[in-house]
C-alpha cells in the first residue's frame, strides 16, 4: 500500500477516488504540556516518519511509518469522551504505510476487535495507535470543513475561491489548502495540484498563478489568481476536488504531523465489501444469552437476560421484546405467541397464561427505535418433558453448610440442561417457584473478595428445583510486598525524561515513579502499569533523581536506590510565519511560536537563498496567543528609517530557543 497523504509539504498525494470531493485538513493547536508527571504514552501526535491521518468523512485512517514494528500487530482505536466509538487491528507492513483501516487493502473496522460497527469519525474524536498497550501516537480530528465547491467569481475568470469553516482549536497559522486536477499537467502550472499557504497573494515558485489563503472569523478562503483564464476553468472543474489541509505539529525539518481530512461530498461508513455498517444503519444489538424457569404449574414463565452490549456512538437500546412460541401448530400451521415488551432497563419479565401442557420456544430480541435485533433463541421443556417431577441437583463447591467456607472462588453446578440463579446480598434467590428478582444468571465462577452468604437454586427444564444456602470467606492474602526495583535506566531529552525497567518479580500489578531535587520530592509520583514512562514538564539544565516502587495484591514495596542524575535539555521551539509585508517606510512580519517568551528574529536570505545570521531585520519576544489558541505570537514592525529600503524579497524567523521558519516570500503593500 502506498501512502494517500504524507507528511512533508514537498510529498505528494496518489489518488483514490475519481468521485469529485473537497478535502480539509485542518490541525488542532496542541495544548499546554502536560503536568509533571504525564506518562509517555499519553496523548500527541506521533513523531515523523510515523503518522496517523484521519478521513472523518470517509470513516477511513491511515497509519504511516511505524518500521521498527514491522510484522506487530497494531491496535487502531477512536473514541468519542472517552468511550470507544471503533476500532481495529492490523498487522504493519513494510513500507510507508504500515496499514490503513476501512480503505481498499486494508482491514475492516471490528478487525480482531469485536467492535463491529464502522464508527461515523466526528470533529473532536481521536484515533490513536497501540503496541502492547502502550499508545504510539494519535491525532485529534479537527473542527474545520470546506462549506462550498470551488467557483469563479462573477466578472473575475482568472480568479478562483475555495470556501470553509475554521472552529474554536484549529490554528490557522498551520494549514494549506489545495485544488487537485491531473488536467493542470498538461497546462502552464506543470503539476497536478495548486496550493494556497496563509498569507496574501503570493507567486507559485513554478509560475502560472498567485495564491493566497485569509481567514475571517471562522471562514477561510483560499484565492487563486491565474495568469491565463482557462487554467482557472480547470481548476474549478477539478474531478478530484479541493483540499485544505493542516497539521497538529511541524518540526524542525518541516515534516506535518497529526493529519485531520475532511472531505466534503464524500459518503462516509463501510469503505468495502464486507465491512460492518455505520452506527445509523446497525441494526439493534441482541441480547447476550437468555434463559427462562417454567413455574410448578406450568402456565407461568420465568425469563432473564443479559442485557445487550451497545457499542459507543450507536443508537441506545429502548426496549425488549420477550414472546414464547408455542411448538405445536395448529391444523393451519399457526402458533400460539405470548408475550411481553419492556423498557430499557429490563432484564427478566414473568410471562403467564401459558398452556400447561405445551412446550414453548422463548424469543428475546433487543428494540432500537423502529430497529429489532435477531432474536436470542431458548428452548424451554418439550410437551413430553412436562410430566417430569423429579427434582433436580444443585452442588456447590466449596459446599460446606455448617461452616464458614475459605475461598476466592464459588463453582456451581447441576444436570444437563438445568440453570442455575444465585444471589449474594443475603436475599432469597427463589421466590415462590420462579427465580427471585435479584437472582442472577450463574455462568462462570463466583469470586469471592469479602464475607458473603450465597443463596441458590437450581432449575430443570421442567421447572423442578433445588435450593442451596452456605457462607463464604476469601482466604487471607499473605503475599509479602515486592522487593526493590534495582536495574533501572533512563535518558534526558527535551525538558523530558524517560525511564524503564524490568519486574522485580511475578504478581506486579502497577509502579510508582518520584522525581527528586536535591533530596526533596518534586511533583506528585506517576503511577503506570508498564514497565516505562515518560516525565515531561521539567526544568532544563536541572539535575533529577527518580526512584521506583513495585505493588501487587499486598500493597507497594521499598523505592529504589534514587536513579540519576539526568539532566532534561532545553526545549526547542516552533516558529511560524503569518505574515509579510513591505512598502517604503513600513515593514511588518507577523506569526506564532510554541514557546510564550522566547526571542524572535527576522533575518533575511542570502543570494543562494539560505539565512543570513550576520544581519537582523527586527527582533521582539513572543506573547500569550488569544485563546482558544495555545503557544505564543509576535509582531515585528519597523517604520520610516528603520524600515528596510527595499522589499528584503525572502526572508526567515529564528528563535533563540532554536526554531527557525522560511523562506518567506515578503509581499508589497
């Protein structure tokens, strides 16, 4: 599989589709780093050459890079407020695509999960990737959507407008739109796609057009202005359609991480054959299993459920439908149906005026709406099996009535074909000759964690039963904590550490990790599961010490011997440019940086185009960014004397903390 975007702004795009679309890509502005004490696998998006791209549109992800995983299995999910809207699994393969979820190729969504439903991906959820567990990066699909086809404007036949909505989070200082039509080849513009940066109108560096991309409120437009008018036709008339597209992160090399494309016109669910449906065309969701207890007499029922699993995102459950279909016919072929519907909260109904001499088939089916699931099927007592009076067996085991059991664990069982209910809170489990309302199903063993007195009873198919009463107590735990943790190692990065070592031993079930500072605790300790994690967050130039302690079921060991000292790096930040503008007597240069209070500089290019260090065109320091946005911005504006006598042509951005952005073409005005 190849790519269908990659990071890079000199990458291409191979297409998929001759359907005409339009596209956004839209990032959402990172927020703040996280506190001390943020696990490595917590959320960002992942690091060039790996990358996550997200189609909302099209339901449709695609996992880039990832080589040091080749042949893993990678866990895809998206979810919505923290539940799990869609997931799926896929094996990496080599290459620059790892592998793609709901896209020709690739896997279905509910691959090796489950989750068999094809999630309807909306602005704000998040698809992240796994290995082991441990999260590898996501990216957040953003609040942004081109609102309208590309047009011509009335009298103006070399211009063309691309038109969208920007929502609260997207930093616009990081997007670029794009018109793509294989027709351009052939034409002037040499290529198959046109593009707009922010900013005003500017040259394309292979000629042909000007393009320029301005934001007003929460609208975008990107303008084109060709030099020959029939270039602008094709480009309006684009089978492949206009894209906006925007990133999470760039870093230093300029690589776009954290991709969100929005495709207007695209038709979202199953990307092919034999994948499952979006949430609003599943059907409603069956129940889990069923089981029913004829009463002493015959013509009443007893009938419980477990109550069907409704997957995140997909309509809720309203209601079930209980009937019992008699199983002789009658001289016509008809069945007698009796039955019940309840609300969604229901799990048992008592159905009644059944014949007692009549076997019964049970039906219980799960209501969405006008949707009803396929039925969960049980087969009560035959006509013939009714006469039987023999009363059934119930064993426990542990099963001592006349004294206090020790155990973790209850087993029950009885005769084929037989169910069994149980209750623990000290309430009957029968009531009358039907299950009790509190009685649960019993299908696995009963653990136990605290003194408990269990009541059960056993069923036949007939509606013969048995009871059973004894109770229980968990054995003391006298697993000692865990030893020490003693080979740990770790690394310095970016205002960051990262940490890792092995089990002390068997039983583990969590660690902590401190960070000190000449002896005394910083921050509060990071609790995970796996056997590393990541610090963020802390002091550049200073030196920490960390300590890590094990627990299991007695509770947390001794810390280590402190680990250290690891020294975090300075944080090398992003800059951008917005904005470049001259005319004689006035100079101006506007954008972002992710560090608030770092130093920017405007330095103009050399003759072979690289940055001139030696020679500075205005300096200031970055400040808090309006929210919602995050990180800083500046503003550089030299007049009269000051003002550079020509327009620089090119220049560049270049913060003290390391980030450097351009060349940028300075525009007049």
């Amino acid at each position: 599989m190849r790519s269908l975007f990659r990071s890079g702004p000199s990458r291409t795009e191979t297409p998929t589709s001759r359907r005409r679309l339009v596209v956004a890509l839209v990032g959402v502005a990172l927020a703040a780093t996280a506190a001390l004490g943020a696990v490595g696998a917590s959320a960002a998006p992942p690091a060039f050459p790996n990358n996550v791209v997200v189609f909302p549109d099209r339901d449709f992800i695609t996992i880039e890079g990832y080589q040091n995983h080749i042949g893993e299995e990678g866990l895809v999910e998206v979810t919505r407020n923290g539940q799990v809207i869609g997931s799926a699994i896929g094996t990496v393969e080599e290459g620059d695509v790892a592998f793609e979820v709901n896209h020709p190729g690739g896997y279905c969504w509910g691959a090796g999960t489950g989750v068999n439903v094809t999630p309807d991906i909306r602005p704000g959820d998040k698809a992240t990737i796994s290995f082991n567990g441990i999260e590898a990066g996501d990216t957040v699909a953003a609040n942004t959507y081109v609102t309208q086809d590309a047009f011509i404007p009335a009298g103006t036949p070399n211009t063309v407008i691309v038109k969208g909505f920007v929502g609260p989070g997207v930093n616009p200082a990081q997007m670029e739109q794009r018109i793509i039509n294989p027709d351009l080849v052939d034409t002037e513009i040499g290529k198959r796609d046109i593009r707009a940066l922010p900013g005003p109108l500017t040259p394309a560096p292979r000629g042909g057009y000007s393009s320029a991309l301005t934001y007003e409120g929460d609208t975008f437009t990107a303008t084109y202005v060709f030099q020959d008018a029939a270039n602008a036709l094709i480009a309006s008339k684009s089978d492949l359609g206009e894209r906006a597209m925007s990133w999470q992160v760039e870093d230093a090399a300029g690589n776009r991480q954290g991709l969100t494309i929005a495709e207007y016109g695209e038709a979202g669910g199953p990307g092919m054959g034999g994948c499952p449906a979006g949430p609003g065309d599943l059907g409603a969701p069956k129940p889990g299993g069923a089981s029913l207890v004829r009463g002493v007499d015959k013509t009443s029922m007893s009938v419980k459920w477990t109550p069907a699993e409704v997957i995140a995102g997909t309509p809720a459950v309203t209601g079930y439908s209980v009937e019992a279909v008699a199983q002789t016919p009658s001289a016509t072929g008809e069945k007698v149906v009796v039955g019940k519907r309840t609300g969604e909260g229901a799990n048992g109904v008592i159905l009644t005026g059944l014949a007692a001499n009549e076997g019964y088939d049970v039906e219980v089916r799960s209501m969405s709406a006008d949707k009803m699931s396929a039925p969960f099927t049980v087969q009560a007592a035959t006509p013939s099996d009714l006469g039987d009076t023999t009363a059934t067996s119930l064993i426990a085991t542990p099963g001592d009535t006349a004294a206090v059991n020790i155990t973790s664990r209850i087993t029950l069982a009885s005769e084929v074909g037989a169910d069994i209910y149980y209750t623990l809170d000290g309430s009957p489990a029968v009531a009358g000759d039907l299950p009790s309302d509190k009685a649960l199903l019993y299908t696995a063993p009963i653990e136990i964690s605290q003194a408990r007195t269990l009541h059960a009873v056993a069923f036949d198919p007939a509606g013969n039963f048995e009871t059973f009463t004894a109770d229980y107590q968990p054995p003391v735990d006298t697993t000692p904590v865990p030893s020490a943790i003693t080979n740990i190692t770790g690394s310095a990065g970016q205002a960051a550490v990262t940490l890792s070592w092995a089990a002390a031993e068997t039983g583990i079930t969590g660690y902590s990790v401190q960070a000190y500072v000449d002896d005394a605790k910083v921050g509060a300790a990071v609790t995970t599961t796996a056997k590393t994690v990541t610090i963020n967050s802390l002091t550049p130039g200073t030196e920490y010490f960390f300590t890590v302690k094990a627990k299991n079921t007695a509770g947390y060991g001794p810390e280590s011997t402190p680990y250290g000292p690891l020294v975090p790096t300075r944080v090398t930040d992003t800059v951008t440019i917005s904005t470049a503008k001259w005319k004689s007597g006035d100079f101006r240069v506007t954008g972002t940086g992710s560090l608030v209070g770092a130093i920017v500089t405007v330095r103009p290019a050399t003759s072979t185009g690289a940055i001139d260090r030696t020679k500075s065109l205005g300096t200031t320091q970055t400040v808090p960014a309006a929210a919602p946005a995050t990180g800083g911005t500046y503003d550089i504006r030299l007049r009269n004397a000051n003002a550079p006598a020509t327009n620089p042509g090119k220049i560049y951005v270049e913060s003290d903390s390391g980030g450097v952005a351009g060349p940028f073409v300075v525009s007049n005005g």
